[in-house]
C-alpha cells in the first residue's frame, strides 16, 4: 500500500483525483456509488472491468452503460462505441502507470484513449497493481510483452505477440496497438479520477 499511496501524491500534484483501495469489491463500491441515478456511463474494452461485472452491477442499479462487449451487431456495437465517448462518467483502465503519475495507453481504434482524453462528463480509471512501472520505458515493456500478448490471445487475435509473447512491431490487419498516449497532466476539461487497486487487475 505504501507505493500506492506515493503514486497517489504523484498523480495529484499532476492534477488527477486518486484514491487508493485495498480491494477491488471496494473500487467497485466507490464506482457505484458516484454514478447517480439518471446518469449514463461508458466504457471501452477493458479486462479489469470486466473481471469487476460492471456492466451487471451498474444494469443491477438502473445506469444506462454503454460498452460494446456483447454487442450482437456491428451496428449495435458502433453505437455503443459512440455513445460511451459522450457519456457522463467513462470507466477504463489504463496499461501502466509510472511511479511519477503518468499514465500510459496503447490502443486499437483509439476509441478508448479519445474518451479519456475528452467527451466525457467525467473519467474514472481502475488500475491494479500489476500495472505499476518504474518509468515510461518499462512502461512500454510491460505493455508490449504484458499486457498486448495476453490481450491479443484473449482476443484470438493472430498476432506475432499471441505466440511469442512480445512485440515485434507487425504491419498486420490483426495489429491491436496502433495508438500511443501518455496523460501526463489532468486538464481542467474533465475530471480524472485514478482508482489505484491493491490488487492485480486486468493485463
């Protein structure tokens, strides 16, 4: 708890909310109980989310949730895809954190890092522990022999880093990681808030 608690003192003197929960029951809790009734709330693909079953505690809480997880059409998905961008609280994760408070995303379409950049009323991330980095090269590091590999698989993805379980920069259709951003400073645009989790969560 003690290197939760001074990443949580670096991304609040980079202008983020944090908070730091022992477990993820209680991350969820807080999460519940900061969306109001009447609001919406959206998400992009994130594994730490879906090992939470937001999705079933927010439709358990009458929440519009917007994600397209189980989308049974391209349209319905797309739909889903844009609304989420444009909802009053947007929930993700992120792919690492640096111990000075940047947070780090690799992504697809880019879907996910739009939304938490700008669209939303307001953004919560749920991060465990498992996605501490020293700083932003071994950010990357874990993200490309980490997170993306296990993704891909989860994904069926045929991807190099499926089988061989890092990075090798493909020029494939199949390719997963297309954008790179660092948030290294929370604009006044929308409120950020970074749940840090005293547990592994996610990839």
């Amino acid at each position: 708890m003690e290197t939760l608690n001074q990443v949580k003192k670096q991304l609040e003197s980079r202008g983020f909310q944090a908070q730091v929960f022992e477990t993820a029951a209680q991350a969820k809790e807080y999460i519940l109980s900061a969306i109001q009734p009447g609001q919406t709330a959206g998400a992009g693909g994130s594994a730490t989310l879906m090992s939470m079953e937001m999705d079933k505690a927010l439709a358990e809480k009458g929440i519009t949730f917007y994600n397209h997880w189980y989308s049974p059409t391209p349209e319905d998905k797309r739909r889903n895809l844009v609304a989420a961008c444009t909802a009053d609280v947007y929930l993700s994760s992120v792919n690492a954190v640096t111990m000075d408070g940047r947070l780090i995303n690799i992504d697809g379409h880019g879907n996910r890092v739009a939304a938490t950049l700008y669209g939303p009323g307001r953004v919560i991330f749920v991060v465990g522990k498992n996605k501490l980095a020293q700083d932003y090269e071994s950010a990357i590091e874990r993200i490309k022999t980490a997170a993306c590999p296990a993704n891909a698989r989860r994904l069926g993805r045929k991807t190099p880093c499926a089988t061989l379980g890092y990075c090798t920069d493909c020029r494939t259709p199949q390719r997963m990681c297309s954008s790179t951003v660092v948030m290294e400073y929370c604009m006044s645009c929308h409120p950020m808030e970074v749940l840090l989790v005293n547990e592994e969560l996610g990839y």
